[in-house]
C-alpha cells in the first residue's frame, strides 16, 4: 500500500482547515489508521484506490451525506467505503472519527484466506451510518491502544485484521454483471492453493506452480493474478509470512528455525521481509504474542 499521506480519502481530510489529525500509524501487512476531529466542513472522496472502514467515536448527529440529507450520524455509527467509490459529506457541528485503511492486496488475500473465493467475484459493498456492536467495540480498542508503541501497534493490527475478516463476512456481495474471463478454474486454484500451503518451507518456482494447471509459466502467472489477485511471488510470500506469525505464536522454534521453515534462505532474509511487512522484527512480535 502507498504510504499513508498518499491515501485519497486521508489526503482529503488532511487537506481540509477545519479536520484536524489526532493519531496516525502503518500497521504494516497493507493496513494503516488514524483517528480525526473534524467541525463544520464539506468533505468529497473522488473513487480511492483502497478501502476504507470509519466508526464515529463522538458526535456526528449532524453530518449527512449530501445525497442523503436526512440520514444522520451518530456515535458507533460505521462507514463502508470501497475503494472506487464517490462520496460527499457534510458535517455540522463536532465530531471524531476513526478510520482503517485497507489496501487492495490485503482484500484480496483475506478473500483468498477466508473465503477461497477469487477477490474479483466480491464486491465490499457500501453502507452508510451502519449498526454493527462489535465491529464499534473493535474501533473503540483500536483508536485506545498507543500507536507509537510497537507492541500496542502489533495489538492495533491484530484488531484491524478482525475489522477486515468481519466485514469480509457480512458486507460483501457479488458485482452486478458479472462475467468473469480468464483466470484459473475452481479446482486449478485451490490445487495450487494447496501445494503452496503444503510446501512453504520449500524453494517454490513458477515452473512448478504452472505444472501444476498444465499451462506456460506466462500464461499461468496471468491467470494468477485475475484469481487471487496478486502475482504468484507476492502471494507466495504473504503465506510465508502469514505462517511465520503462526510460528512465532505458537511454537517454541528459534527464529532461525523458523524461517527455514517458512522458506526463507536465511534469517536476516526472514527478519528485513518480515520488518519490512509488519513494521516490527519477529523477535518483538513474538514477545508481543507469543509469551
């Protein structure tokens, strides 16, 4: 994901005079937060490259959408906003807001992960001023905990991943007309799915994977991309960190251990991808979650 101050929607508040940003972090693994106070202003989201998830922590009782002027606002109150899509609000009077940034990737890996669905059938839908307890409850940890601190910023990532497996859940649905091309079949991917799963500890080539659906390495990486929506070395990578994370919260393995186990040549490869993903060194994130 670009780096935070290059997000449409957070550019558009910090552009503003009248919005002020109180917090903000990269929680790493494609997700990044922040938490504003904003008062008396206009505000337009012009079709964003990434997803956005907001919680009104106080006030909002008078701010509308400007298409919707009698739908309001109100504290626990959620926003749904897909990446692409157009907006434009109004806000009278004082509020707070917390909001999750979420990359396109990240989607399309926790559709991948959690659904075994390709990310192109799903379509995060749009929803305004929303009741959902639990996914408020969630915000109200999350904008709680002290970004700057690296074991509560691990917390604050651990939380926006339940953020995004909850309304990968419940406000997902197929895209009107659709007529997918291309890609691999059902059963192509979840075998290719699978072997990765099975052999991360190993050296894994393009050659090996395209053997697997009987096509040419370049037709084969095309097809990838359309199904899990990313190239095949990024998503490989994203599973062997994914199950490092594992490692390191449940099992007593040294840290170079747990990198050839995740197939990682050594373990300074292993820690910079791993920094360079989570923004902490799986020492720190071990100590955080795993004792």
């Amino acid at each position: 994901m670009p780096p935070l101050h290059q997000l449409q929607v957070f550019q558009s508040l910090h552009s503003s005079p009248n919005a002020r940003l109180q917090r903000s972090a990269e929680l790493g693994d494609g997700l990044a937060a922040a938490v504003w106070s904003n008062r008396h202003d206009a505000r337009e989201y012009q079709a964003p490259s990434h997803h956005t998830l907001s919680c009104y922590l106080a006030g909002g009782t008078g701010t509308f959408r400007r298409e919707s002027p009698h739908s309001k606002g109100a504290p626990d109150k959620l926003c749904i906003l897909p990446a692409g899509h157009q907006s434009a609000w109004v806000i009278n009077g004082d509020i707070q807001l917390a909001h999750l940034y979420i990359s396109q990737e990240q989607f399309a890996l926790a559709a991948v992960h959690l659904l075994d669905r390709e990310p192109r059938e799903l379509q995060l839908r749009e929803a305004t001023f929303l009741d959902d307890a639990q996914q408020a409850q969630r915000f109200r940890l999350l904008a709680s905990l002290d970004w700057s601190e690296p074991g509560e910023r691990l917390l604050g990532s651990s939380l926006a991943h339940e953020l995004v497996s909850h309304a990968l859940l419940n406000q997902v649905g197929r895209p009107d007309g659709l007529h997918l091309k291309g890609g691999l079949a059902p059963a192509q991917r979840r075998r290719v799915r699978e072997f990765i799963q099975a052999n991360l500890a190993e050296p894994l080539s393009l050659g090996q994977l395209a053997h697997l659906c009987a096509l040419s390495e370049y037709h084969f990486a095309r097809m990838f991309q359309l199904s899990f929506g990313l190239p095949p070395h990024r998503y490989v990578l994203a599973q062997r960190l994914r199950h490092a994370q594992q490692l390191l919260r449940h099992s007593p393995l040294a840290l170079g251990e747990v990198a050839l186990a995740c197939g990682f040549a050594s373990a300074s490869h292993f820690s910079n991808r791993f920094r360079q993903t989570f923004a902490v060194t799986p020492g720190q994130y071990r100590r955080t979650f795993g004792g």
